[in-house]
C-alpha cells in the first residue's frame, strides 16, 4: 500500500488569539498623545489646580496663609455684588436681545430685492470687522458730553443730552447699544444665511 507524503500543516493559533506584537509597536501610536496631553496639562489642568489653591488662601506679597471658605464669605457680603449681577443680567438681555432681533430684521430686508442690497450687507457687517478698541475710543470721543457729536447733533434740537458714559443711569444703556452695533452684522449674515 502507497500513502502519499502530505505537507504538514502549521498548528493553528487557538481561537480568539492573535499572534503577540512587539511592545514598541503596541506603545507606538500612544506616543500621539503625549503632546495634546502636554497642552492640556499646562493650559488647564494646573492653572485649575492653583485657582482652587489661591481661592482657599489669603496672599501678601510674599507669603499665603490658608484661610478657607473666607473668600468666598467676603465675596458673597460684598454690597456691589447685586448691582454687578444686576447690571450684567440687563446688559445680557438687551444686547442679545437686540442683535437677534434687529439681526432678522436686516437679515429678511437683505435678502429682498433692494437695488443697493450688495451694499447694504457690507455697511451692515462692517462694525464687526473694527477692532474693539478702536470702537471704544470711537464711541467715548462721540459720547462726550457738550463736545462729542451726539450731543452736538442733539443741541441742533435744542436738546442737551446727559454724560452718556459718566451718568449710571445711562452708562450700562450706552454700553450696550455700542455694542449692538458692533455685533448686530454677524447676527443678520447668520439670518441671511439661513434664509437664503
């Protein structure tokens, strides 16, 4: 009788297993990590760390003392602390509030067939583009009281308008209305984005 010589097979690995890779390899693509985790670590994770180290501490120029929840005490007893909560409520409101719906307003008007409607989009979306600063300086010189235009233009009328930046009754308004502004235009390119 004639057997036939058949190849040997390799031994299967056992279900479920894969053949072992090198440990440089497996460690290999972690390496990617090691930089963002880097950033992360200096940007946020420490300078977290120390806020809560310098909230519970009292520091003079060259030493701290740990004082606890004292800050915190101190914080809360301050008198100003309703008028500040107040005053940023109120500028929150009125300046989202403005730009959203001022925003769709210009944004229906632009996209409909105006003749100067080209136009119009770049005057509208040209206060976003000026820097902040140069829109403070701006508005102060305008808003000076007797000098300024505002008040120039009101004096027209016979009209002598208040210390726009000086009086608390009108600052936090005059502020905000500046600030309307300079952001209504990338409020009215989103409505007109949508909307087209």
């Amino acid at each position: 009788m004639v057997t036939s010589a058949r190849p040997r097979r390799a031994a299967a690995p056992e279900s479920g297993r894969r053949p072992a890779r090198p440990k440089a390899r497996a460690v290999y693509p972690y390496a990617f990590y090691l930089p963002a985790g880097i950033v992360y670590t200096v940007i946020f994770l420490v300078p977290t760390v120390m806020a809560f180290y310098f909230a519970l501490t009292r520091w003079t120029l060259f030493d701290s003392t740990f004082v606890g929840l004292d800050n915190f005490r101190d914080f809360f007893a301050e008198q100003n602390l309703r008028v500040g909560f107040r005053n940023t409520i109120v500028y929150a409101v009125v300046t989202s509030g403005l730009k959203v719906v001022l925003g769709l307003l210009l944004g229906v008007l632009l996209t409909s067939n105006l003749r100067l409607r080209g136009f119009l989009r770049s005057v509208v979306f040209f206060p976003v583009l000026v820097s902040t600063v140069a829109v403070g300086i701006t508005f102060s010189v305008l808003l000076k009281p007797d000098t300024g235009l505002v008040d120039k233009a009101l004096g027209v009328f016979g009209i002598s308008g208040p210390d726009w930046l000086g009086d608390a009754t009108t600052a936090l308004l005059s502020v905000a209305l500046v600030d309307v502004w300079k952001g209504v235009g990338l409020a009215t390119v989103i409505y007109i984005a949508g909307i087209m």
